[in-house]
C-alpha cells in the first residue's frame, strides 16, 4: 500500500469516528436535557434521531447504533491494580514514620551494632504494628468495588426484541438504541425506553424512586407535563419491572447513560473520606510534626552536653519511636473488631470496621422511607362502610372479588386475602364462581359473579373510586339502599379525601344481587350497582421506628427523611413515627437551588419528597460539607449513591443487593432500636480510641519534656534508649486493654467526632503534669536516693560507682514512668473521681497493675540488669508513693479546669 493511499485511508477512519462521536454526542446533549426530549417529541421523531423504526433494527444497523451509542453494558469506574491498592493500604502519613523509624533501627541496632549488642526488639514491635494496620485497610479496599458488580449481576437477562420485523429473545447486553423492545408483565425492563404503545401497563419503580405502588404508564407525549426524570409516563427506567400489562417501546439511553447506570457509576467511585478517616489522619500529622520537633532537640542538646554523638542520636531516635504511639493501629483496630463482634451479636454486621466510630458520631440520620421505615408491605387499613365505620362485611365482598379473581394478583389483594383470612370465617366451598370481568386500565375496576348454596348470585365489583361512583346508581348508607345523591357523593368524596390525606389508597367497593342471567357477563353489566364501603390501603410504619426515632434525638442525633415517594403517603408515614407538622420540600425544589440555598434548606427542613437518586446525593454531600457526620439508611438502588456518600451507609434485612453491598452497616432485625444499640456502641468505640490517643499522646509529651530538661542539667542520659523502648512496651501492651474498658453513661449522650485540636491542647494541658514529678524525681534520685546507695555525689565517684549510680537512677526514673503513665489511665478515662466515681472494668485494672508489678520488679532481674537498671533501697517506694498520689492529685486539679474550658474530658 502507498504512502498516500495510507493516509487517506487514515483520513476516513478519522472522518468515521468523528461522526460516530458527534452522534453519540447528540444523544448524550439529548440525554442531558432530564429526559424531557424523549419524552415531549413524536415517536416519529425519536425514531428518526435513533435511524430507527417500528419494524425493529437489521443487524447492520444494530452495529451501527452499538458503535454511535455504546453498549447495553454497566461500566465501573477504573479499578487500581493489586499492587497500587497494597501500597495504598501500607504507605501512609503514620506507617511512613513508623517504617523509617523501622529501617534506622534495624542499621543502628543491628547492622552496625556489635555482635553482643544487637537487638531487634523495637524494630519487631514496630514492624507488626505497620503490618496489621494495613492488612485490614487492604481488606476494605479489596471489597470497594463489589457494589457496581451488583449492578451488573442484577440486569443479567434477556428480553424481546424486534429485529426485521421479527421478534427475538435478546441478552440485554445485545440491545442497542433504536431497539424496538416488548414488555409483558414480569419483565424486567432492560434499558431506558420511550414507550410507544401501552395496554394497561403498571410498572413498580419502587427500587428506584421508593414508590410504594406501582406506576400506570401510557406511550402519550401529547399531555406531558415538566416532571422529574422518574414522573414521565411514557419513559420505563433500566431497574424497574412491569407488573401487569403489555408494551411496546424505542430504546433510546443504554448502559452507562441511563439513569440506573449514573447510580452505578455513583456507587462505584471511591468513597469520600469520613469523619473518623479525616480524624487518624489529622491525629498522625500532628503526632508526626511534635516527634519532627522534639527528636532532633533531645539529639543536639545530649549531643552538645555529653559530648557522644553517636549514643545522643540512637537516644534521639528512641524519643521518636516514644513519641510515636506505635500501638495507634491496634488498638483503633481492636476497638473497631471488639464493637464489629458485639454489635453481630446484636443482628448487625458490620461491614466496614470503621463505621463502627461513624456510628458514634453521627449527628443527622438521613432515611429513606420504604422498607426502612416503613414495612415496604401493603396492608388493608380500613374496610369501612358508606358511613365511614368498620364493617366486616365490605372485606367479606372485597375478599370474594380479590380471591375469585384469576388475573394476576396485586399487592392489594393479597393485603385483603390476608385481612379476611385473620378477621372473618368464611368457607370457599359455600361459594361457586359464575364469570368474571377482568381488571383493565381503562375502566380501572374487576367484578366476579358468584352464587352461593342458595342459588343466589352476587355481582362484586371493586375499583378507583371515581370509575365505582359512575357505574353505582344506590348507596347503602346508614343501613339503608337508597339512591346515590350528589349531596351523599359529595360526602363520600369528602371521606375518600380525608383518608388520602392521611396517606391512604381508597378503593370503593360494589355489588349488585341476582344481576341479569346471561351467557356472559360483560361491562356492560357492570351499572346500577349499590356502593357499598370502602377498602384503605396503607405500608406502614415498622412497629418500633417511632421509639427508635425518638432514642436517637434523646441522643443527639437529628432524623431527615429523603424519599422518592409522593407527599401524601410521606406525611402519612411521618405523623405515624412522630415527624408530624413538618413542611415538605419537594425535588422540583431542590433542582432549582443552588448550593447555598439548599445548604440553608437542609439545616431548616426534614422532610423531602419525589427525590431522585442524584439529589439525596446532592443533600448528603451538602450536609457534610456543613460539618456534619451524616448517616443514610435505605433499602432500594436509588439509595445506594447517597449511602455511598454518606459518612455511614445502612441498610435493612430486605434490602435489594445492590444497597446491601454499598452499606457499612446492615441491620438483621426488622427492630430499629438496633440503630440505638450501634450508636452506643460507636460512642463507647470512639471514647476508648480516644483513650488510647490523649493518654498516650499527653503521657509520651511529658516524658519528652522531661527528658529535654533532664538533658541539659544532668552529665549522662537519663534513660538508656532500651530501657526507654522498654517501658513504652509494658506501657502499650497496657493499653491493649482499653477497648474492653465501659465509659461513663455521660458519655453516650452526645455525638462524639474527631478533634485532633482537642488532641494537642490535651497534650498541653495535661502532658507537663507529669514532668512536674518527673523533676523531683530528678531531683531526688540525683541528690538523696543515688548518692545514699552507691555513697557519694556523680562527680566524687570512681567511673565504676558512676556506672552504678547511673544504674541506680535509670531504676528510679524508670519506675516512677511507669507507675505514673499507668495509674494515670484510670484518672484521665473519666471526668469523675476515679476508682470511686467510676471504675475501669477488671480487664483494664488487671493488665495495668500487672504491667506495674512486672515494671517494679525488673530492676532485681537479671534481666533488668542487662538492661542497666539496679536494686533500689526501701526508702525509694516510700518516696515513690508520694510522688504519685501528688501527681494524681494534681492530674484531678488540671483535669477539672480542663473540662470546665473545653467543654468534656476525651
């Protein structure tokens, strides 16, 4: 091939696909317009756009369409490799310092130290804590993807499709736009379709949109009014499902650009960083800029006081390894696993460990309404005379029409079957069918004709109220037949206003006895008949979501319900569950608002209505970006985004998968006071982390500080760089503990979040209580206890004595550490009295005394010989004693003042 025929044949490879980009572009700009072209213009129209028509598509058109608008196919977003998502995992901020701490370790204690001389014991410590902080990060980020699978698995099947004029059974990830599609009841609607013809169709978008009943749709655009996306009736959604009825329709959004794919695209995008996430992060910068600060400080000054440079860097880097709580990973890990098991316990799992603290710290819960609310199940109300009173026997005539039926069975008469077969005796066998005039979506009402033992015959008919008024010439009204008035109509009317007011779906009720004897009966048929009562329908509240509402504002947690579902049915549910006389704001509204003005609207407002997917996002994202840990309970796809977005997504036992997989947190049991138990639990979660971090941080703090100053003053180390790893061990396996440990009940009442500012004024306040006691110690050991036992000042003494008399000290600075960084535990995990007020649990009180024990005994060990401790005289402990109720005393001084300007304690 030439040089030239090469190029022009490049030059139409172009020219094709800038056309194939310029027609998917006109289908994404038609797209983007709500749906309203599709849904206002001609079939006629549509079809010339799609170069379609109503004999279907040949297969080289097929091919065509599939090039110009992409495949019938749910895309996730980019997945990162296994390797990115391992170092994702491993390298942070926090295992950052932690690994290099790790390596200058390992050179400086093992690869230069003398033979006799090395030791791995830090480097070990540090190491495992690194290991298992990102294993459990990496098991979470494995599953971060599993809930667009979802999706995809959810719309594997086939569905009816004209090809030249033929009818085929197509996978529908074969469908294309232009695709003529037909739909029968129980098909599953496999992409976004402009309908063209209808005959009494009925489709449930509830996974979709929340709505509770299932939605008439007809293939008119003439009568289309502005509406959400989800309102327009001649447009079936991907997702969605026909529940009775037949259609024809144009595919005309496939894939990724239809609604149900946008979901799947929100679902898989990575999550936004929580609350507790932005916390650790906070936290370990924080950690990480004071250890930047006070390691060099304590090397040059030990440096430029003794004089060995060398023995002052490996001190300085044991200060970093102490002022770094190692043990961060695993105790938060601990805490997360320990709240995970309990609340199983309970019938919650716990997906995503961290929502664990989430829980904790949510202060607006966000719900959907159907199936979290509510029971997603239709129940029969009321079966009311003309009057307005209970009466059995308008559910008797309504449970012949619904049981004698053969048509398809919707969720009302299963509602009254149920009703009649819990409230009534009636033996089937006393009756015989006759005929039947099946439902349609035209005169919206079915009749069954039975005749009992007798030979009596009964016409029963049951339909919308307005279709039941025209074919009812009597009313039996206060039990009397007499003739339906427009004075009786209008009170009926009235009747069937009040009970939609309060949410309820009305069906009337009537029947006609000894009807004319025919061959068949026919519509026809179907006149001069007595109105007899009314049947009112309603999905109602769970049994305990009014307590759990009620326990979760006692709490501190604000309750907003985001529903796809209509007003009329949401207040209904709300009066029912407590959020009565609340104003609705409607999604036509929030699509007009921009972002400040919603971020007012959702501070104001509880209640929204006919939301899409798209904009409970929208409110989510608006709440957090307040300041706010916001939760999101739903059950249906079109919640998944917006759980997704949320701090913590929950879901319920019936959930579809697809809000399953995108929840952290899943309830089991229908009893919503579980939501209680998990916030309890969050709270009690994020006090012991909290614990954990101010004890260890404002401990460590002032440890340093005394150490900075026993620097400069004293001629050697105060500590030897392996006592003070040591005594950071014994402290951290302590503190292990702490997650069995209960908090005040105080506690619990408030949300609780992540304040690492909180963390450094604790540090402040708290830290240099120590090193008060710290310096008298010092001051103690240097001048009385040292020179008492070895017999004479540092600088009279052989080099021998002043090995021992240095021996002598590192003990009494090592156990009046330990004593002190332990006993401070149980005064700093309460505001109140400790070990009086409020006790720590056994766990916790025995592993703390039994690191006390074992740090007091280790200097008359061999081992704490070989570790440059020595034996300390009686008189030490007396001093000792002291020196700690001293501090402790101090500690409830400071610990006062702090909560009094800060509000809390942890």
């Amino acid at each position: 091939m030439s040089l030239n025929s090469k190029k022009s044949k490049q030059r139409v490879n172009f020219r094709k696909k800038a056309k194939v980009m310029e027609k998917r572009a006109v289908l994404n700009k038609k797209n983007n317009q709500s749906y309203e072209y599709f849904a206002r213009n001609s079939v006629e129209t549509i079809l010339t756009l799609l170069k379609s028509s109503k004999r279907g598509l040949t297969h080289q058109q097929s091919v065509l369409a599939r090039e110009s608008y992409g495949e019938n196919v749910i895309t996730q977003g980019k997945k990162n490799s296994m390797i990115i998502e391992i170092l994702k995992a491993y390298i942070t901020p926090f295992t950052i310092v932690l690994i290099t701490l790790a390596i200058i370790s390992f050179i400086t204690d093992y690869v230069i130290a003398a033979p006799e001389e090395r030791d791995l014991v830090g480097v070990i410590i540090i190491v495992v804590m690194v290991l298992i902080s990102g294993t459990m990060t990496l098991i979470q980020s494995v599953k971060s993807n599993q809930a667009a699978e979802k999706l995809k698995n959810m719309v594997k099947v086939t569905a009816t499709v004209l090809r030249r004029q033929k009818a085929i059974e197509l996978p529908i990830e074969d469908i294309v736009c232009g695709d003529i599609v037909k739909l029968s009841a129980g098909d599953l609607i496999p992409a976004d379709i402009r309908l063209t013809k209808t005959k009494d169709l009925f489709v449930s978008q509830s996974a979709m949109t929340g709505e509770c009943y299932p939605v008439e749709k007809k293939a008119d655009y003439q009568l289309v009014k502005e509406a959400m996306e989800t309102d327009y009736e001649n447009i079936v959604f991907m997702g969605s499902n026909v529940i009775s009825g037949s259609a024809e329709g144009v595919v005309f959004s496939v894939g990724d650009n239809t609604l149900f794919g946008k979901v799947a695209k929100d679902v898989s995008e990575k999550n936004p960083q929580t609350n507790f996430e932005t916390g650790i992060s906070k936290t370990s910068w924080l950690l990480i800029r004071f250890m930047l600060v006070m390691a060099p400080a304590v090397f040059l000054i030990n440096g430029l006081t003794k004089g060995d440079w060398f023995e002052a860097f490996l001190f300085g880097l044991s200060v970093a390894v102490g002022l770094t709580p190692e043990m961060l990973p695993m105790i938060v890990t601990t805490n997360l696993v320990k709240g995970a098991s309990s609340m199983a316990k309970k019938g919650t799992i716990i997906k995503n460990l961290n929502a664990i603290q989430n829980f904790g710290a949510i202060d607006v819960l966000c719900t959907d309404k159907t199936g979290t609310l509510t029971q997603d199940k239709i129940i029969l109300e009321y079966h009311l005379d003309c009057a307005g009173k209970e009466d059995a026997r308008v559910l008797r005539h309504a449970f012949f029409n619904s049981y004698y039926q053969t048509g398809l069975k919707n969720l009302m008469d299963v509602a009254i079957i149920d009703a009649a077969k819990k409230e009534l005796s009636i033996e089937s066998e006393d009756y015989r069918k006759v005929d039947e005039i099946p439902f349609d979506f035209k005169r919206r009402r079915m009749s069954v004709v039975i005749e009992d033992r007798k030979g009596k015959t009964q016409m029963i008919t049951k339909g919308a109220v307005e279709e039941m008024l025209e074919i009812s010439s009597y009313v039996d009204y206060q039990g009397t037949v007499t003739p339906l008035t427009k004075k009786i109509k209008n009170e009926l009317l009235k009747t069937v206003e009040r009970l939609n007011e309060e949410g309820l779906r009305v069906l009337a009720v009537s029947q006609k006895t000894n009807p004319a004897s025919v061959d068949e009966f026919s519509v026809s048929d179907e006149h001069e008949m007595v109105l007899i009562g009314y049947l009112a329908f309603l999905d109602p509240p769970k049994e305990t979501t009014k307590a759990a509402l009620e326990a979760l504002a006692k709490h501190g947690v604000g309750v907003k319900v985001l529903t796809g579902d209509n007003a009329l049915v949401t207040k209904s549910v709300c009066k029912q569950v407590g959020l009565a006389n609340e104003q609705m704001v409607t999604g036509n509204e929030v699509a007009k608002m921009n972002d400040v003005e919603l971020k007012t609207i959702v501070e104001k407002y509880n209640i929204f209505v006919k939301l899409t997917p798209q904009q409970k996002t929208r409110i989510v994202e608006t709440l957090r970006a307040a300041g706010h840990t916001v939760g999101f309970m739903g059950d249906g796809i079109n919640d998944a985004p917006a759980m997704k977005e949320a701090d913590v997504g929950i879901s319920v036992d019936t959930a579809v998968d697809i809000a399953k997989e995108s929840a952290d947190v899943i309830l089991l049991e229908k009893d919503l006071m579980v939501l209680e138990r998990g916030l309890l639990a969050g709270r009690t979660t994020f006090g012991n982390i909290m614990k954990y971090v101010k004890m260890t941080a404002s401990s460590n703090f002032g440890n340093m500080f005394s150490v900075v100053i026993a620097s400069i003053f004293l001629p050697f180390l105060p500590m030897l760089p392996l006592q003070l790893l040591f005594l950071n061990l014994i402290y951290d396996i302590s503190c292990m503990s702490i997650p069995w440990d209960h908090v005040d009940n105080e506690y619990l009442d408030t949300p609780k979040k992540w304040d690492s500012s909180k963390i450094g004024s604790f540090m402040k306040w708290l830290g240099p209580t120590s090193s008060v006691f710290d310096i008298t110690t010092y001051l103690f050991m240097y001048f009385v206890i040292c020179p008492q036992v070895i017999g004479g000042n540092y600088h009279e003494l052989a080099p021998a004595q002043q090995a021992a008399f240095i021996a002598v000290f590192h003990a009494g600075w090592f156990i009046e550490s330990l004593w002190s960084q332990m006993l401070v535990i149980h005064t700093l995990r309460t505001p109140k009295l400790p070990f009086i007020q409020s006790r720590a649990s056994f766990i916790l009180t025995t592993i703390t005394s039994l690191g006390i024990v074992v740090g007091t005994v280790l200097p008359f060990t061999a081992f704490g010989r070989n570790l440059g401790l020595s034996v300390l005289p009686a008189n030490y402990f007396v001093l000792l004693g002291i020196t700690i109720f001293a501090y402790l005393f101090l500690v409830m001084i400071v610990k006062s003042f702090y909560v009094k300007r800060y509000g809390e304690l942890l």
